[in-house]
C-alpha cells in the first residue's frame, strides 16, 4: 500500500436553517441544488504526511446562489510509497495524487451527507469526480518541490 490515511476531521457543518426551512418547503421546487468543492493541498511534510484540505457547500442555484449546508474536511494521508513524490512528475506520480485528492473529496462529500440527513435535509445530488485540471498545478508544484528535496 503507497499510502494510509492518518486522521480525517472536520471544521464544522453550518446550515443556514431558515434556508433549509423554506427548502424543505419546496419554496425551491423549481430551482435545483448544486455542490460547490474546493480541494487544496495545505499540508505536507519532507513527503512523507500529506494534509488535504476540502470545502464543500451545497447550494440552492438562483441567480446568487443561497448556501443551504457547508463543511470543511482535512484528510491527512502518511505517505508508505515517498518515491510517489520524489520522482518528479511523471504519470503515475501525477494519477497517485488525483487519487488522494478524489479521495479527500469523498471523504467531504460523506460528512457532508451525513451531517445534513441528521440536520434533516436530504441532499438531492450526487457528487461528479472532480476534473483533474482544476488541481493540476498544485500537483505539479509539489512534485517539483519534492523533487528538489
């Protein structure tokens, strides 16, 4: 195994539960709901710990869209496999951090679920794996910095 996950946490869940009120309602019948994900790499030590950070919101879509429900999750992953980082960009270095990064969102996308079912509002839409492009250049700059090492 390249790697194991260390410790998973989250930062909170916060409601907006006039919104989720009115959601539930069905004030929105017509309006859907969307998820908003942001994953960013904030932690990371000589390749060996990787902390990913994962904020995610769910959303009603009107033209500014209301946030229902939001949550922030870091995955902190210990690195088994460091050549996985020291060797430069290469493909299977770039697919291995995708994969954690995909995984840190599933972790989010699971406490964000979880936490609005107990809240009682049903999210009513599945998360898409998030296309590599949007955290390419992070990848990058951290196999380079590693590299260096």
């Amino acid at each position: 195994m390249d790697f194991y996950i260390g410790d998973l946490s989250f930062d909170g869940f916060k409601t907006d539960k006039n919104l989720i009120k009115q959601w539930n309602t069905k004030r929105f019948a017509t309006v859907p709901a969307g998820l908003k994900v942001l994953s960013v790499i904030e932690y990371s030590e000589q390749g060996s710990v990787l902390g990913i950070v994962t904020s995610m919101e769910y959303s009603v879509m009107t033209a500014q869209p209301q946030k229902l429900a939001s949550i922030q999750c870091t995955t902190m992953y210990v690195i088994n496999n460091t050549r996985m980082l020291t060797m430069g960009e290469n493909n299977s270095s770039i697919a291995f951090l995708e994969n954690l990064m995909h995984l840190a969102q599933a972790h989010s996308y699971g406490m964000l679920f979880s936490e609005c079912k107990r809240q009682g509002l049903a999210v009513g839409t599945g998360m898409q794996v998030t296309p590599a492009g949007k955290f390419r250049l992070q990848i990058l700059e951290l196999l380079a910095k590693y590299k260096q090492i």
